[in-house]
C-alpha cells in the first residue's frame, strides 16, 4: 500500500473506537465510514459515474485525494480490468480506504495507496510509478477557508473546505498524471465555474465537457459541476459540450429517474416506492 508498516499501524490506530457504518456503494462491494465523520455522497457517486463513462475503457486510474475510497471503489467495480491508484493525505481517511480496498472482491490486488498531499510532487512521483493514467479523477472540497465554519471533526473540516487548495490543485495534479489521451474528471463549485475553466488553462488542460448537478429540483439550483478535461493538445478545439444538468430529486424530494439510473448503473438496487426525503 505504499506506506512503511509502522506508520500503517499508527494510521490504523486512528480508528480505534470509532463508530464505523457498512454500506453498499456498488454491486457486491461495501465501504466502511465513521457514524460520525466524512461520508461519501452525491458527489462522489456523480464524479464516479461521469469518470466511467468518459474513459470505460481506461486500464490505469488514478483518484486523487481519495478520502475513505468512494469513487475508487466505485471505479474498481465499474472497471474490473483497470490497475487503480489513491492518493490520500488524511490519517483517518487514508486508513478507511486501506480497508476498503482490502475488503472487497480482487480490488486490493490491483490498487495502490499512497499517503500523502497531491501539492508534493514528490507524492504524484510515487502515484506515478507504474505510468501516467489514462483516466484521473478527483472531488475536491469547495468551500475557500473563511467562507464557513470548519467541523471540529478534522476528516469533514477536510472533506469541505480548502484546507489543501481546491479544484486548482487537483488540476494541477492531473495535469501531471494524465497520459497522452487520457481523461480527467473533476468536480467543483457550480457557483463558480470561472476557477475550474482558468485551473484548467493554466495546468495545460481543456475543459471538453460540463455537467451540473442539482441535488434538489426547485431549491437553490445546481450545487456542484462535473468536469470532463482533456490535455490540450489531444483537444486544441474541442468546444465545451454542456450537457443536461443531473437533478437528484424532484420538488417534493422524491429520487428522479436519473438518481434511480446512477444506482443501476453501479449495480445497487432501486426502490420505486421509497417515501420522498422530507
């Protein structure tokens, strides 16, 4: 997993005690998450689903601030020839997602974790051992320090604001990782698309694709975009598609018919008849 042993046990001893929850993310496959901490979310499942379906082919994937291993998980099932690699620099989170690899069907076999910040280049040198990565994903915390009020709780502080930087980074990150014809897949503030398109630019990227996500219909609109990226020069005049925005839930907090195709296409059931979130 790319970590010395001592350090794997004092990161493993972060989870002593905690109150862990065993869901299902995709298929036969589960992840473990604190009761109390991060969770994986629309998000995740979003960026998860724009990732596979931009690259289905892709044989080395890298997710860049991996968390608990949400999105890695999700791809691993979705793409059960691919080779994956994590980056991941929270403790506990690293830890959680040590686990989750481990813990579900052939994954543990085809991926590598590394633990570390992805600003350090020295981090992507070790993500990139085996080669770039013909699809590289990544869902960064949106909220700019000052913005809002940080959790107590150092893994959802994390999760939300830019403690590490934000989509810029991640750009930055993926720029360098992305093999020749590779894709990358991003997700960032839908309030400010201006920071995910002038990121790209300045990383050597093209944003090809746009999409937002609306977790509520008739609330407050789109939450957060899905970003499809490409380097520039394997696309010097693509222009960005945009294409129909993903809402979760009607008016009345039903799930729509596209949040009931999200869980089919990661293989999890669909309840018709579940009651609309109030």
């Amino acid at each position: 997993m790319s970590v010395p042993a001592a350090l794997q046990a004092s990161l493993d001893a972060l989870l002593d005690g905690e109150e862990l929850s065993d869901d299902a993310i995709a298929g036969t496959f589960r992840v473990l998450q604190r009761v109390r901490g991060h969770r994986y979310s629309l998000d995740d499942v979003a960026t998860a689903w724009v990732a596979a379906r931009a690259q289905p082919t892709a044989r080395r994937v890298l997710d860049l601030g991996c968390g608990l291993g949400s999105v890695l998980t999700m791809l691993a099932w979705k793409l059960p020839e691919a080779r994956l690699v994590g980056v991941e620099a929270q403790g506990i989170s690293f830890a959680l997602a040590r686990r989750n690899v481990a813990r579900n069907a052939g994954v543990g076999a085809r991926t590598t974790l590394v633990y570390g910040d992805l600003r350090d280049d020295a981090v992507l040198a070790r993500a990139l051992a085996g080669g770039p990565f013909d699809l590289v994903s990544g869902t960064p915390p949106y909220m700019p320090p000052g913005t809002a009020t940080p959790s107590p709780d150092s893994q959802r502080a994390h999760a939300r604001i830019e403690l590490r930087g934000g989509v810029e980074v991640y750009l930055r990150a993926m720029a360098q990782t992305l093999a020749p014809g590779g894709v990358g897949v991003v997700c960032c503030d839908a309030r400010t698309p201006e920071r995910a398109l002038d990121a790209a630019a300045s990383a050597g990227l093209a944003c090809v694709r746009r999409r937002d996500v609306v977790p509520r219909a008739g609330k407050k609109g789109a939450l957060f975009t899905v970003w499809t990226c490409q380097r520039r020069e394997d696309a010097p005049d693509a222009p960005l598609a945009v294409e129909e925005p993903l809402v979760a839930r009607d008016e009345g907090g039903g799930r729509t018919d596209a949040a009931h195709e999200l869980r089919r296409f990661f293989g999890l059931s669909v309840d018709v008849s579940e009651p609309p979130s109030p």
